[in-house]
C-alpha cells in the first residue's frame, strides 16, 4: 500500500495518528475497488474543469492531456504517496503548514463519494503541490514587500514545468529536488528540528549579572557555567568558579555569535547568552527563507560573500574561504542601511573619485553650501557632464533639494571618503565595496556607519585576491596603477559574482552554527511576515 508507506515515515509526531486511517481512506477512495465511481468519467471532467477554471495555468496543463488525473487515478498511488509524504514533513522547512494541509486532504479524499468529489480532490492536490512547490523552492514571501532594503530578485518556478515534471515517472526525484540544494540549507534544518527539541527542556536559568570575569564565583557562575554546558560549549562541570575552562567556553561561545573573544562575560556576552532556543528557532527559520530567496544561485565556484550582520567580506572559493576581511556596513536608519542583493563584480577603480551621492547632497551638504559657499572645500561642484563649475558662479540659495542641478565630487586624494579603491559591481542603488580613511571603526564590534556602502578593512590585499586569479603578480599590477596619477581601471578578465546577504544563523563548513545580533531588525521583520503567512513554531518533545 504505497500510500501507507509514505505516512509511516512522516517525522511530525501530531500526524502519526493519522497513518493507518489516511492510508485506508486514500486506498477506498482511489484504489482497485472503485469501478463504480470510475465509470462516470464526465462527472470527474466536469468537476476538475469547473474547479481549475480560474486558475490558467492549471486548467491549460488538464486541457493538454484530456483531464486525465496526475494524483488520483489508480495507477496515481506512487505520486499521490510522494505528494502526501512531502506535504506532511513541510513543518521541517519553516512552511505555513496549512496552507498545503497533508491531513486534510486526507480526510477530503476519506469522504470522497462520487466522481465528482474526486474531480475536486484532483484540483485540491495540484493546488497543494504547486504552493508547496513555490513556497520549499524560492520562498514563501516576496522580499522587498516584507523590507524594502531586500531588494533581491527572486526566480519562481515555472507551474507549467513543474506540473509536467511530477506528471512524469520519477515525482519523488521532483519532490526532493525542489529545496536548496546548498549544504547550509541541509545544516539549517538539522539546526531546526534540533531547536524545536530544545524548547521542551530549555537551556536553564538565565545568567543574571553585568558582568562576570575569571575568577569570579556564586549563583551568576553557576549559572554561566550550565547554560554553557546546554549550549555545547563545555562538558558537564560541578565547578562553582570562573576557571579556564569556562574561560575557554566563553571564548569559543564568543566567537561564534560574532563577539570579541576575550573570554569575559560582559554584557553584550551575558545578552547573547540569555537568548533562549524560541528566538534561534527563529533565526533559523528566517535564514532558511533567505536561502530559498537565493533558489538556485550557483556558489560552487569563486564568490564574494558580504554577510552584514557579521562585517565581513569574504571570498570564497569551491566552498572555501580563501581571503576574509572586516567589513564596515550601512547605518541603521532609513536611508543607510545597506540592501540585500547579488550581483557581478567586473572591476575595480583605483585612485578613484568620490561621486556624493544626490541623497547625501541634498540632505547633509546643500544646506551647508546654502549658509558658507566655501563650505566642505574638499568638494567639487560639478555640472551633468562632469565639468568643474566654480562655486562664485553658483546662488545656492535659490535652489532647493529638488532644484538643485549639481553634483560633487571629491578628486582622488589621501583623505578621498573611498580611500585608494572602489570595488564595482555596477547596480541602480550605488552600492560597491571600497576603502576608506576611517580606520579606527575596524576596530568596533558592531560596524555599521556607512552611507550603504560596503568599507574594507584591508582592500589593497582583498584587491591582490581578486587580481590572482588573472595574473602572476597580483601586487605589482596594482600598485602600479596606483602609482599612476588620476583614476585607474582594473577590469576582472572573469567578473565575480558578489552577493550581499543578511543571515543572523549560518553553519560554518564543519557544520558548527554561529549566530549574530539583527541589527537592521530585518530577520524580526520577516518572522512577522512569515508568521501572518501562516508559520508557527513547533516543539518536538524530546
């Protein structure tokens, strides 16, 4: 009985119950036995059609094989079973459930009576298949209506291709190839059902203290010291002071939620800590819906991987981390965050000139020009075409920041705001990678200061890692371009794909998870969103 095998291997422990009955129901419903119900075919045409009618993409695909059923004919049983397993396990994926409810369609297809009944039941599983299809494959939200900083471009699977492809003889190979394949995806789901046990238990008290260092004793220790212990950073202790080995479990811990690991318990440590399994739960969930954003992206060759919650940049290469440097991102407010986006790398501009951009100079210099005309005297005052306008000849209070027909510009200089490089992957929102003068604020553990843009901490050497790949002497190609005088195009023989993303949960390549603040506040955003699209979290009792 097919259908009973692909219920027996639900994991979701509230379904179990319905295996035995769901399997019989689907079986009297659309098994051998049903000659009767079989012989009225136009009931079953007639129902189907007027079911799909609205829908132009499920009715075009039944029109193109004469209403023949997909799911519940009798020789349906393997892709009706494979539908129903998928739809029973769409909890594992962070999936509003409902939406695609396994259970009811069982019971739908339990009640069925007439030819009718299984007209309906036909549309009501194609329906389900091509949610779940979109939402397991590309995402259950549409990202820039959730934040507008989201502004990545989703691909959507094809109806008409997916519904020939599980019309076809392989519909389990459909059903598992329709997730992201990327192995972090597989270690967020892991991470996810691994949470959902954790809210049974909890990971005990909360750590209530300012701050705790080496040395230190009592109930805040004790407490430090079994929340470490449930969270895997040390083995079970009986010690009630802060000794090396918590010193060292603090340090590990540290480094793993993006922290400076010094192995004291400040506060943002003792915060980080206090987190309980609920909001990494939900962290999890979110990230996995930013996987399922980027579909079927291909990372399996060189990238450049900007993940804002952490500040960094990195370049990755067949899965492996080849150069790392910290990153400076956008301010939090409304017109600085940094987006989320993906794109090609196709050159660097050395020695370059600072075009201000309009939002900076109508919001944070024409009004400083408007009171002093020698005002920001680093600046340029340019026309469209780039000509250099002198300021005697400009009233800048006649114009407001709609009016205003200029641009600025700084000259490449020591104090250029773009440092001695700009990394250019040519997009409508002005964002790219560069250098800066600020060195101080590497030296912050929360970087976010920039305009939008993406600062480097060491661009010359991120700019050799790039350069390696075309030529022998990486160094020598760029330090003579920027020996020349004015700016210096470098152009990448292979432009590099650059993806600027947002994961507050990510699993490293030995699959330990590392976690980081939500600084914009965006994964809060998109919980918010996926739970009023009908998510919810679910414990597993362990």
């Amino acid at each position: 009985m097919p259908d009973e095998v692909a219920m027996a291997v639900i994991c979701n422990p509230s379904l179990r119950k319905h295996v035995t009955a769901a399997a019989v129901g689907l079986t009297l419903a659309f098994g051998a036995g049903t000659g009767a119900l079989r012989a009225e075919v136009p009931a079953f045409v007639q129902a189907l059609a007027a079911s799909v009618s609205e829908d132009e993409r499920i009715a075009a695909f039944y029109q193109s094989r004469d209403f023949a059923p997909i799911w519940t004919g009798a020789q349906d049983a393997a892709r009706r079973s494979a539908l129903v397993n998928a739809l029973a396990r769409a909890g594992e994926h962070g999936l509003p459930v409902a939406r695609y409810d396994a259970v009811a369609l069982i019971a739908q297809a339990k009640a069925a009576r007439t030819e009718g009944d299984r007209g309906r039941i036909e549309a009501a599983m194609t329906r389900a298949f091509l949610d779940y299809a979109r939402d397991v494959h590309s995402g259950v939200l549409e990202p820039s209506r959730t934040d507008p900083g989201i502004v990545r471009v989703v691909e959507r699977p094809d109806a008409a291709a997916l519904l020939a492809a599980i019309a076809g003889q392989d519909p389990v190979g459909v059903l598992q190839g329709l997730p992201p394949t990327a192995p972090e995806y597989v270690q967020l789901v892991k991470e996810k059902l691994a949470l959902e046990a954790a809210l049974a238990r909890g990971w005990g008290p909360e750590v209530r203290a300012e701050k705790l260092e080496p040395g230190a004793q009592g109930a805040a220790v004790i407490a430090l010291r079994d929340r470490l212990v449930a969270l895997g950073y040390m083995p079970v202790s009986a010690t009630a002071v802060y000794d090396s080995e918590i010193t060292t479990a603090v340090q590990r811990f540290q480094a793993d939620h993006g922290l400076l690991p010094d192995g004291v318990a400040g506060a943002g440590t003792i915060a980080e800590l206090n987190v309980g399994p609920e909001e990494r739960l939900k962290s999890v969930i979110v990230a996995m819906e930013r996987l399922r954003w980027m579909g079927d992206i291909d990372r399996t060759g060189r990238y450049i991987w900007v993940n804002q919650p952490d500040f960094t940049a990195k370049i990755i290469d067949h899965g492996r981390v080849t150069f790392q440097t910290r990153a400076v991102v956008g301010k939090n407010s409304t017109d600085t965050r940094s987006p989320e986006f993906s794109d090609l790398m196709e050159h660097m501009i050395v020695n370059p000139s600072w075009g201000v951009p309009r939002s900076i100079i109508v919001k944070e210099y024409l009004p400083l020009l408007q009171q002093n005309p020698a005002a920001v005297g680093h600046l340029q005052v340019v026309d469209r075409k780039g000509n250099v306008i002198p300021r005697e000849q400009i009233d800048f209070a006649s114009f407001d920041a709609k009016s205003f027909p200029f641009g600025l510009r700084q000259p490449p200089s020591d104090g250029n705001a773009l440092g001695k490089v700009k990394f250019m992957f040519p997009n409508p929102y002005n964002i790219y990678l560069h250098d800066t003068p600020a060195k101080d604020l590497f030296a912050k553990e929360v970087r976010a200061y920039s305009h939008g843009c993406i600062r480097l901490a060491d661009p010359f050497d991120f700019a050799y890692a790039l350069l390696s790949a075309q030529t022998d002497d990486p160094k020598g190609v760029f330090q003579a371009a920027l020996g020349r005088s004015g700016e210096q195009m470098l152009k990448l023989d292979k432009p590099v794909p650059v993806h600027l993303v947002y994961f507050t949960a990510w699993p490293t390549v030995k699959g330990q998870m590392t976690w980081r603040r939500d600084v914009y506040g965006r994964d809060a955003r998109i919980f918010e969103a996926l739970t009023e699209a009908g998510v919810v979290l679910r414990g597993v009792q362990g």
